[in-house]
C-alpha cells in the first residue's frame, strides 16, 4: 500500500470527509507513530543499511549517517575503508562507559581502533591523526510521515500490521469506524510473529557479536 491509501481506507473506515483538517493531521501522526513503533518491534532485516562516517584529523567525533538508528552489532560492521594501508581493520564498539572506565590515554593520536555512539555522533580512540573514511552497518531509521506523499520504509507485505496499530490509535483519539473493527493484540503479535519469520528468511537472522575467543586447546 502507498501512504495515499492507508489515508483513503482510513477516510472510509471512519466516515471523514477530506477536508476535516483535525482528522488528517490525527491520521498522519497516526500512520508516523505506527510505523515507528512496529520497526522498533524488532531488528528488521529490510532495515539494514551502510554508510560512511569521515574522520576530521586531530578530532574525536564525526556524524553519523542521518538516517542512523543503531548499530548492526555483528563482526565487522565498523571498519576502516582508507587510507589503503588501513582498509579493512576493524574497529570494536564500546560504551563510552568502558572507554573512561579504561587505560585508554585521553589526548593519544593515532589509527582509531575502538569507537562509541552517542546521539548522532561517533567517537573514536585513539583519536584520529588523519582524515580516515569508515564503513559503517546499521539499520536505519524509518522515514517520517508527514502527508499522502511521504514514502512508507515498511516493506508492503507487512502493511496488515500496520493498518490495524493505526486504525487502533485513531479510535483510542476518539474516532469511531462505521464498519466493526476487531483489532486484538493477540491478532497483532501474530501478524507480527509472522512478518518476523518472512523477514528473517528474506534478509537472514541476527548475528550476535561475540568477542573472539582466547582460548586454545592444549596438545602433549
């Protein structure tokens, strides 16, 4: 469905008319809030996206993608992409926690190989003594809604789940619908039980990132 008609099911399903101003700006902020709330349900695979963060020399934080949302936390979603002699290195993510709560010298320069998020920036430690360029993968934020012309991030085959979380919070605004609606949460979690098997066999299951392990096995 485009966000064109979820607006016109919405005009039936509760009797308005176009031209009442407060049931369209309920019904945008509606559909905006909807989709929010079901892509934080869960990590998305149709989420995931890559981007790029520039590093300034002799500055510890650089933006973040604008669509940023968080990190895909898997092996290698971070990693150096120039200068040539450092592509591919690898940088962990910490907390910005465990970065003061270590030995990591505050003022050192050198090749970044540890970083953490906050808000819409990026920290790196060491600090960055030249212009490095690094890959990021995450997933992203969903678009806003503002009107019949903003384009839905939810993939269509998951558009059920939505219409029901928007028709729900439109009658908890008061609306009533001139057809019997049965919206249970039940009904919902299904839906999205099984929008979350589709997504993990279209995109693949989550990864979680283990630290490498150190250990080895003894031979005599």
């Amino acid at each position: 469905m485009k966000t064109q008609d979820f607006y016109q099911s919405a005009l039936y399903t509760f009797g308005q008319d176009a031209t009442n101003l407060r049931f369209n700006d309920d019904f945008f902020k509606a559909l905006d809030f909807a989709q929010r709330d079901f892509c934080t349900r869960r990590r998305w695979g149709y989420l995931r996206a890559s981007g790029t963060v520039t590093t300034v020399e002799s500055v510890r934080t650089a933006d973040l993608p604008d669509n940023f949302g968080m990190l895909y936390d898997v092996r290698g979603a971070i990693r150096l992409t120039s200068p040539d002699a450092y592509a591919g290195n690898e940088l962990t993510s910490i907390t910005e926690e465990q970065y003061w709560q270590s030995d990591y010298d505050a003022d050192e320069e050198g090749v970044p190989d540890k970083c953490w998020l906050f808000g819409t920036a990026i920290s790196f430690t060491p600090i960055p003594d030249d212009e490095y360029e690094i890959s990021i993968r995450y997933l992203k934020r969903p678009a806003s809604i503002s009107d019949a012309q903003s384009v839905m991030t939810v993939p269509d085959d998951y558009h059920e789940a939505i219409q029901h979380m928007v028709r729900r919070r439109l009658q908890a605004n008061g609306y009533s619908s001139v057809i019997e609606i049965q919206i249970s949460d039940e009904e919902l979690n299904r839906l999205i039980g099984q929008f979350a098997r589709d997504d993990i066999a279209r995109y693949g299951g989550l990864t979680v990132n283990l630290p490498p392990s150190r250990y080895t096995i003894e031979t005599t």
